[in-house]
C-alpha cells in the first residue's frame, strides 16, 4: 500500500480488505469499510455513488495509516475513538476496556426492578459505560463510578456528559473513598485468571489495559472483595449485580450466597454462557 499509488474508494477499501486478511484481522472486511467510513465520513449510499472517484490524498493517506495500526492488531474501537454499547456511542481510547454487548445483559439486569430515584454504584467504571447506560435509561437516578485508573476515569468523565450531570466519578479503590448507601451495585470487574491472558488474541493481550482484565490467578479477586464489603453500602433490599466469567458462576454464586446475599441468580448471555450473577442484600 502505499499514496503513490492514488486509488478511488473502491479499489482504497479493496486492498485494505486484502492486506487486513494478510494481517490475519479476524474482521477483515467489516473493519476495512468501518475505517473508510470513519475517514470519509461516507454511509453505504455515498459510498456506491462515489466509489470510482479518486480520493482526496489527505483521505487516502490517513486511511492507509489507519489500516496500517488495524493491521497490527489495534483494536478498530481505539482507532475511531468510539465505541457502541446499550445504543449509545462511547469514547474510548486505550486506557480503558472496550464496552462489550455481552455487558448489556448486566445492564438491563440492573434496570430490573430499579426503584424510582435510585442510587447506583459502578465499580471499576473504566469507559463509564454501564453507569452512563443506565442513567441516560433511568433519569430519575443518579450514581457514582468509582476506578483506580485516573486515565480512565478521565474518559468516564468525557463520556459522563452523556447522563446530564448525575453521574460521577471518583477515584477509588473499589469502596475505599465511597461513601452512603445504593440500591445497585453493578461491576464488570477483571476477572481473566492471569495465566489465561497470554492465550487472549492480540488485539485484547496486547492493546487493551491488563489492569482491567487481570482478576488474579484465580480470576476471583475482585468478586471476594467486592461481596465482603457490598453489603455496608447497599441498602435494604439494594441489589449486587456482577459480570463474570462464562466459567465462574457456581463460584460467584457461591461467594454471594456466603457472605449473605439472598435470591442469587446465575443468569445467561446470548450465547447461552453465564454473565451476570445477582443477589439481594437484607440488613442483619
Ligand atoms: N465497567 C467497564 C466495562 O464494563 C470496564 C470494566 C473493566 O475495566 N474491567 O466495560
């Protein structure tokens, strides 16, 4: 690839879909057209009218940068700055985890029963996304995400503006600097066992931030510590709502089940794995 070569839209998208393939990019195509969209700001009706018309250089050289990154496994999200998630556009850069659908589920898990003005506490926020989801849902709510990484925290900011000034953000080691009481506590902690880090593909191993995805040899770290603590913050009846590991719910379940949590449920993602494991909170 390379700018002396000017190309119009077409044959631009075309070998970038080869030479992403070449890269060995899972999504080859789909990322190719995503990143011609990004630069060109095109829609798929622009793009069929236009695609014999030669680029602007200052496109095509952007563009072949852009595939460049792709093609050393940059996650497409970082290379656009956004990310979608519960129908809401996310900023995201490589400070935080890249908001994943199968965490909608936690979300809507959340928005179950949720009572009117509630409280709701996000710990390790990272982009914010799972606050921010349900504040721009609930607009009677308002929370706090809580996340160790000021990086991070500065992106949930970014995108915090998106719930109208009732979300905030602290930086807190899980409950460390938070105080009163919620009637949710939602959490997509890390929770890879370490070892199994390695095996990730490049794109998660390599670009994404190892300190939201490490959970520990056991990957259960953040589950023990969360659970000990959950039940002086949340109030009667409040709920604790996890994501977890396709692997880790009879475990989960089991930590809630010991520390007092009433009514824990397992619950399933769409591919019919276990995400979300929740339980209720009765004040001794
Ligand atoms: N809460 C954020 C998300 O679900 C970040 C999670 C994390 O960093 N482990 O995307």
């Amino acid at each position: 690839m390379s700018v002396h070569d000017r190309k119009n839209l077409k044959s631009a998208l075309e070998s970038a879909i080869l030479y992403l393939q070449k890269q060995g990019v899972e999504e080859a195509r789909q990322d190719a057209w995503l990143l011609l969209e990004h630069v060109c700001g095109i829609s798929h009706s622009t793009y069929f009218v236009h695609s014999e018309d030669e680029m602007p250089k200052e496109q095509q050289e952007q563009y072949e940068a852009l595939v460049r990154k792709r093609g050393e496994h940059i996650p497409l999200q970082q290379l656009t700055g956004e990310a979608w998630f519960y129908g809401i556009p996310f900023f995201v850069n490589e400070h935080v985890l890249i908001p994943r659908q199968d965490t909608e589920i936690l979300v809507e898990e959340a928005l179950r029963g949720l009572p009117k003005d509630a409280r709701i506490l996000d710990l390790c926020t990272g982009s914010g996304c799972i606050l921010i989801s349900l504040l721009v849902t609930r607009e009677d709510c308002t929370g706090i995400g809580a996340d160790l990484s000021e990086k991070a925290l500065q992106v949930a900011e970014k995108n915090g503006a998106q719930a109208g000034g009732r979300a905030s953000f602290v930086k807190s080691n899980l409950f460390e600097n938070i105080e009163g009481t919620f009637d949710v506590i939602a959490s997509n902690p890390p929770y890879i066992r370490t070892d199994v880090i390695e095996t990730l593909m490049p794109e998660v191993r390599d670009h994404e931030p190892r300190m939201a995805l490490d959970g520990s040899a056991d990957g259960l770290v953040f589950y023990r510590k969360i659970t000990e603590q959950a039940g002086s913050y949340l109030k009667e009846g409040g709920k604790l709502c996890f994501e977890i590991g396709y692997d880790q719910g009879d475990e989960v379940r089991e930590l809630m089940e010991t520390h007092g949590f009433a009514d824990v449920q397992v619950l399933k993602d769409l591919a019919g794995l276990d995400r979300v494991v929740t339980g209720i909170w009765h004040k001794k």
